[in-house]
C-alpha cells in the first residue's frame, strides 16, 4: 500500500532542485523536529500575502476588531484542511493532484485541475497587485510600472535553479521574519486597545449579519484558506524521505502536524496583527475610515508619529509578496504535474502564470485608477474562496477512505468537523453569488 516517493518526485522543479530530506530513524525527537520543519513554513506564507493585507485593512478600518474572530476562525479552519492535506501526501505518496486524475473521471479532473489553474491566478494577481504597490510607495513609481516591474520576478526563480529545498525555505523563512518584525514594530508605535483586541477574538453573528461585512468576512476566508495550498501541502510533504512502516508514518505524521500548526499559528498572528493595525490606526472618530491598502500606506505616517511606520508598511508588503511567489511557483508545478502529468521547466511555469495576471492588473490599474487596487485585491481573494470546495471535497472524500488510508483515514470526529467547514464555507459562496446576481 505504502510506496516510498523517490527524489524524482520531488514537488519543486524536479528536474532543477535537489528535492529530499532524509530523516535517519535514530536521530532524537528534537533534531527530527527540526529535519521535519520546512513544508508548514512554505505553505503558511500563502496565508499572508497581499490579498490578507487588502482584506484585514479594510476589515480593520470599517468595522474595527469586529471581524478579528473570522481571521482567528479562517485560520483554525486552515489547520484543519492543511493536516489532511499533509497527511494524504505522508501516508499515500501522492499528492491530492494526482489523486484527482486518478481517482475521478477525465471530464472530472480536468474541471478540478481548472478550477486549481483559476485559484493560482488569482492568488498571483494578488501577489502582481501588492507588489506593484509596494514598489510605488517605496520607489515612487507608477503603478503602471510597479505592475510591469513584477515580472522580472522571473529572474529570481531562475536564480534559485540547482539550489535544495531547505535552501528555499531557509529564503522563505527570512522573509517571513521580516514582515513579522515589520507589524509588530508597527503594534509598537501604534498601541492598539487590546481589551477590544480580545473581545473582537469573541465570535459575533451579528458583526456578519448584514451584506458588506458578510463579504469582507467570504474575502477573509478566501484570504486565509488557500486552494491551492491544499495541493502543494500534498506535494512538498514529501520531501521528507521516511520508513514506510506503520510507526513512522505515525512519527511523520505527528512531526509534521507540529510543523503545521505552528506556522499557520504564525500566519494567524501576522493576519491578526494587520487587521488590529488597522483598526487601532483608522477605525476610530477623527480617523477617517481607510478603504484602500495604498492610503493606509500614506495615513501611517501621521498617526504614528513617525514616517518609519509607513517604510515598515511597505517593506512587509514587498516581502509578503515576494514570499508568496515562491509557494505560488511551486503550486503551479504540483498542479500541473499532478493533474495534466505534464513537466515545463520552473521559469516557464512561473512566466506563464505571471502573464495571465499581469494583464488584468496592468488593465485595472490603468483603467480604474490609483486607487483600484485595494478593490481588485478583495475580490482576487473572493474568487479563491469560491475555488476553495472544488478542492476541499476531493481531499475530505480521500482522506476519509480506509482503502486508501488504512488506519490512517480521518476519525468519525473529523470528517463531522471538515463536513462542517464544507457546508458553511459552500453556503456563504452561495449567498455571495445571490446577492451579486439578484441584489446589486
């Protein structure tokens, strides 16, 4: 049942990067602990980038900490999905890609493996989007040429060929602590309420009860549960080379639970901390109400006291996008593989998805103005989060099948928890679609 994937299934660019790590079987917990963290890490930063900015902002500066549970229950919801997803690729060798063209219909598959190609584009626009502003706040360029700038990211995949996997997630990790230092210096000099902090912890029906927060709150979900990381967690698991017996896979699967939480926990502190930045600095009478990513950007400055805080803004924006292009990349690459086994190399891959977002954020920044931007992000994230049951049911169907998991599958308390998520996750995507047909 169990096959023990070999370096030449390796998820990113396996013809360019030395894809494994291997873990002895007598080195002590700790030092496995270590050999095991990397992969949470790499998915966690699609849990941060400019889509989760624009949403949390706006979030933030209309409706102030109200909407702080749905980025702490997006995130819960997120931990949940990724430990499937995680244990799928451990116990089975596969990723959910591969699976789906297995195990579904052709005309099936290739539905799926569109609607996984639409969550990467729109997660590339919102890296294209956040980006092209962060280089216009901290360069002073157009958007226009921000948007055209993003391109050359290219350039830094290419760099990055031959170079190992813990290489790249030792890049990613740099630029994870660099937002993180970035926001919490920012909490520093802008001193939120932190009683209201906590009770905006507490759930709230009534803070989502009416449309525009329901919406914001769909964007928040989508910002934070990625699609396609569902795929790429599958995917880069497996550069953990173990033993196929039974008590290792449970040691792998415990380690790598581990290395999960802990980094979408992370996540959340960062998505929380730019929802609470927010609301300190903007919801509150005088403030104004801050609608756009950019004009928090301009807005810092003064009420901080210090134009360091609007520098730390951009710098965490920059690096939020530039993390997300790496798991961007090598989700593409799972994707495609997996579902059309097809092979290109990683600058090839990361040319084409880079092109089919550039075009429609170069025409919305040029046809809708400066300020299109916080707009254009908050939507890119609604369109994940309508992509995110074409994923999630595949993943809950196969982690809950005894023939594929052995003792492995999901627990009867499990499969009523991710159902749950399904159904209140399909439902709000239903409703949202209601409202855009028959109401606006």
């Amino acid at each position: 049942m169990f096959k023990l994937p070999t370096t030449a299934t390796a998820p990113f660019c396996p013809s360019e990067v030395a894809g494994t790590v291997l873990v002895p079987e007598s080195d002590p917990f700790f030092k496995k602990l270590l050999r095991f963290a990397g992969p949470g890490l790499l998915v966690s930063v699609g849990y941060m980038d400019p889509g989760n900015w624009a949403t949390a902002i706006q979030g933030g500066s209309q409706f102030g900490y109200s909407l702080l549970f749905v980025v702490v229950l997006s995130s819960l919801a997120a931990i949940a999905l990724q430990c499937l997803s995680m244990r799928l690729g451990i116990v089975t060798g596969k990723d959910l890609a591969v699976h789906c063209r297995e195990q579904y219909p052709p005309a099936v598959s290739r539905a799926l493996w569109v609607f996984a190609e639409l969550s990467i584009i729109a997660c590339d626009l919102a890296e294209v989007l956040g980006c092209a502003l962060a280089f216009n706040l901290l360069l002073g360029v157009s958007l226009p040429t921000g948007v055209a700038l993003t391109a050359l990211d290219t350039v830094i995949v290419l760099g990055l060929k031959g170079k190992g996997f813990r290489q790249l997630e030792a890049i990613v990790l740099g630029l994870v602590i660099t937002i993180g230092v970035c926001l919490f210096s920012e909490l520093v000099l802008i001193k939120p309420d932190w009683a209201a902090v906590m009770a905006g912890v507490v759930p709230s029906i009534q803070a989502v009860a009416s449309r525009e927060p329901l919406y914001l709150a769909i964007g928040i979900l989508g910002a934070t549960v990625m699609p396609h990381n569902l795929y790429l967690h599958s995917s880069v698991v497996q550069t953990r080379v173990v033993r196929r017996d039974q008590r290792t896979l449970t040691e792998a699967i415990t380690l790598s639970r581990i290395d999960t939480v802990v980094s979408l926990l992370i996540a959340l502190f960062i998505n929380g901390s730019i929802l609470v930045l927010a609301a300190a600095a903007f919801h509150k009478p005088g403030g104004g109400e801050v609608m756009d990513i950019d004009q928090a950007y301009y807005l810092l400055a003064p009420i901080a006291g210090t134009t360091l805080a609007a520098i730390l803004f951009g710098l965490a924006l920059l690096a939020s996008g530039q993390s997300s292009t790496f798991t961007g990349t090598i989700a593409g690459q799972v994707i495609m593989e997996g579902f059309l086994k097809l092979k290109i190399p990683c600058w090839q891959r990361r040319l084409l998805t880079r092109a089919l977002a550039l075009g429609p954020a170069m025409a919305g920044v040029l046809t809708l103005g400066d300020h299109a931007i916080g707009r254009m992000l908050v939507m890119s994230q609604v369109v994940l989060s309508l992509q995110l049951p074409f994923a999630m049911y595949p993943l809950i169907r196969l982690t809950s099948r005894g023939d594929l998991m052995g003792t492995f599958a999901n627990r009867w308390w499990t499969n009523v928890l991710v159902w749950f998520l399904f159904a209140l996750i399909s439902s709000a995507n239903i409703w949202l679609v209601s409202q855009t047909i028959f109401v606006s």
